[in-house]
C-alpha cells in the first residue's frame, strides 16, 4: 500500500487544500531570501490547476504568538512571490486578515475552477500549534480535497498537519500527499530501506545530542559514517584525544563513547577527522594552521584537515548510496567552508557516477548551496527537522492520515 498523490486524485470542479510549508527565510525588509520551498510546491499547485480544480493554500510563517494578526507575520510576501514565480498564479488572492474569518471561508467556497487563494498565516490561530480538532473542523467546511505537501513540518502534530487530514476522512473526503511530499518520502526512506551499497552516511553539525538518535539507527544500516563539525570534537575528547578549546559537549561523552563503542561492534566503521584546521578565534580571515592529531590548548577546530578531506571523499568515490546530515566544518566562515564543499564535490562526482545522494535540509543544504554544489545531489530535502528524524527512523502521525492507495503490479 502507498500513499495516495495528489496527480493520481480526480480534483475537476474540486477546491484543494494545500498545506505547503512557506516558512522561509527573509530579510529584514521583508524581502525573501531563499524561495526553494515556495518553487518546489508549483508542481502540485499546477497539477490541479491544470486538472480544472481550484487551489486554497495553507502554511504557517515564523513564530507568531497565536493571539491574531500580526503584520510581520503576514503571508503577504509569500503572496508576491508566488505570482512572480508562476503565471498560473498571477491572480492568487491573500485574503481575510485570519484563516478562520469569514471573509476567507466565503472566498474560499466561492473559488471557480484554476482560481488559488491564499489563507493568512495558519499560527495567527492559538489552536494550530495546538493540534485543536475544532480549529481543523472549521477549516475542513472549505474544501473538498486535503493535500499535505509540507514536508518541513511533518514531522509536527499541528492542527493543519494532523487533525485537519483526520476531519477530511471523516467527512468522506481524499487526504493525499503532494508531489514535493511524496519525492521526499521516496528519497529519503528508500536510502534506508532499500540502499544500494556500499551505504555512506557523512554526519555533521555542532551537538552529538542533536545527532544520537540519527548515529543509534545508522550503525548497522550503514558501511560507514564520516563524522565532521564541532560535534567531532566530542567524539574525539571522549577518546581522550586533546582538542584544546573546539567545542565540546561534556556532558555528552559517555554517550560519544557509547556510540563509538556500538560501532566497534557492528557492520558499521565510524570515521572521525584525523587531522583539522584550526585558529585561535571564529572569524573571517583569522590566522588558521593544521593541528594533526591532538590540538594545542589555545586553539579551536573549526573545519576538517585536508587529509580527512581528501579520505573522506575517497570513502564517497566508492559509494552507490550517500546520505548527509551537517556540515562538517563552521561553513558560514571561509575558509572553514573546505572540508565541507572539498566532500560535497566528492559527493557530485559520485552522483554522476550513478550513486544516489541525499542531503538533509536546514543547515545541510545552506552548507551545500553556499558551497555551489547543490545541483548535483540526486535530491536536497526542504526539511531540516524533518529529514533529521527519518534518519533517526521515526514516523510521522501526519502521514497516518493520508489514504493508501494499491500499487500496481506488472510481474
């Protein structure tokens, strides 16, 4: 059994309501700094569209305080961008200042076929951080068809996310993922369950915490993981290798140690940097030296050495299956970006090899793209909390929600 799609449901005549996630980062302006989520929604919107149903749009927007409208929460940017992305959506309307106000309900069952709406913000509403059934009944009279094609908050219990999809089925009514859902579902669960080896995992980041329960459900499943990024430090520290003043986690080494130990013991070889780039402050152009094994008290690891660099990426050469979870070094500052781009193009050369390669979103896939090497991955996933627990191999009450459909077979 799968997961319904939305191109495989009849939306003709139909009002579709689209959760996407539109949380993306803006300046201080206002203006969007990175539009990936919005573009890799237009496939769905334009699937109905171009099926003769009509479009409501749904997302939440940073962390307003659920007690109204709040301008700087305002859906109103995410509006502008759409209509420039696409010309299908030069008439979508933002409408009602809530997305419980009467203005938008009447909007909303008033749309007519290739129309779009989009509802303001989904957290000006105390119930939708809540999961409230009765904020989700409400919104369920709008619509005929609910699609979840907002993988960055799957991994949530919102009212939009879980309780709106159980009043659609309850109602007699389809719940379906959209096309960006369902790819990230596909890449990011097949690399696990049906990996082409060897299977490489390159794990980075600040906090070993953040990253235990991903490294718990790894050992066994992957050939190798190569570890990176302050977290590296900690491993390091709880082997008792000096790492001067890197940043550690102290009250994480009994649990580094235990991963390291669990490693020892299973299918998995875990890799820690050998040599680092170091300096004695985090800043851009800052003196930086190479510490090869321990480091000197008065000095940090910011980056990975060009040694580990270089076995790193020969580790990924022989890869038919790459997943990545952090950066492996303080990529916002050059040049402790090179470890991490020096792997990203073994990465890419790999993927054109035939490898399948998966990145993590959030802080993996800005690492990537500051890099210039995003194109090349087989796919960069749109959600970074949510990538991070698939690998961590939890499942999604959300999804719990959409109907399952039977594939066909043609043996």
């Amino acid at each position: 059994m799968a997961l319904s799609r939305i191109d495989q449901t009849a939306v003709a005549g139909k009002r579709v309501f689209i959760r996407a996630d539109f949380n993306v980062p803006q300046e201080d302006d206002g203006r969007i700094s990175d539009d990936r989520r919005i573009r890799l929604t237009l496939p769905t919107i334009e699937s109905v569209l171009k099926r003769g149903g009509s479009v409501i749009l749904a997302s939440h927007l940073g962390r307003p305080e659920g007690k109204g409208h709040e301008a700087a929460f305002s859906m109103a940017p995410i509006a502008a961008r759409l209509r420039e992305l696409s010309p299908q959506l030069a008439g979508l309307r933002l409408v009602g200042t809530r997305c419980t106000d009467a203005e938008a309900a009447d909007a909303a069952r008033a749309l007519k076929a290739g129309e779009v709406l989009l509802l303001e913000n989904l957290r000006f509403e105390k119930g939708e951080k809540k999961g409230d059934a009765a904020l989700a009944a409400q919104l369920e009279t709008i619509a005929d068809v609910y699609c979840n094609d907002a993988f960055g908050a799957s991994h949530r219990t919102d009212a939009s996310m879980h309780a709106l999809p159980l009043a659609f089925r309850a109602a007699g009514k389809p719940t379906v993922t959209g096309l960006l859902l369902d790819r990230e579902i596909r890449f990011l669960q097949g690399v696990l369950e049906t990996p082409e080896r060897p299977f490489v995992a390159i794990i980075g980041g600040a906090k070993v915490s953040d990253k235990l329960a991903a490294l718990r459900n790894l050992i066994g499943r992957v050939d190798s993981i190569l570890v990176g990024g302050a977290m590296a430090y900690t491993f390091l520290k709880a082997q008792g290798v000096a790492v001067g003043r890197s940043r550690v986690q102290d009250d994480m080494l009994a649990q580094a140690l235990e991963i390291l130990q669990r490693a020892a013991g299973s299918r998995t070889r875990l890799e820690l940097p050998t040599d680092h780039v170091c300096a004695a402050e985090l800043k851009e152009g800052v003196a930086t030296g190479i510490a090869v094994g321990p480091i000197a008290a008065d000095m940090m690891g910011l980056d990975i050495g060009p040694a580990t660099a270089a076995h790193y990426a020969q580790v990924v050469a022989a890869a038919r299956t790459i997943i990545w979870n952090g950066p492996l070094g303080a990529f916002e500052w050059k040049p402790f970006d090179a470890g991490t781009s020096s792997v990203a193009a073994a990465v890419i050369r790999a993927t054109k090899s035939g490898a399948t390669s998966v990145a993590g979103g959030g802080d993996t896939a800005a690492a990537v793209e500051a890099c210039g090497h995003a194109a090349g991955f087989s796919h960069i996933s749109t959600g970074g909390g949510a990538s991070l627990e698939m690998l961590e191999g939890k499942s999604f009450e959300c999804l719990e929600a959409i109907d399952r459909h039977i594939e066909p077979s043609y043996s």
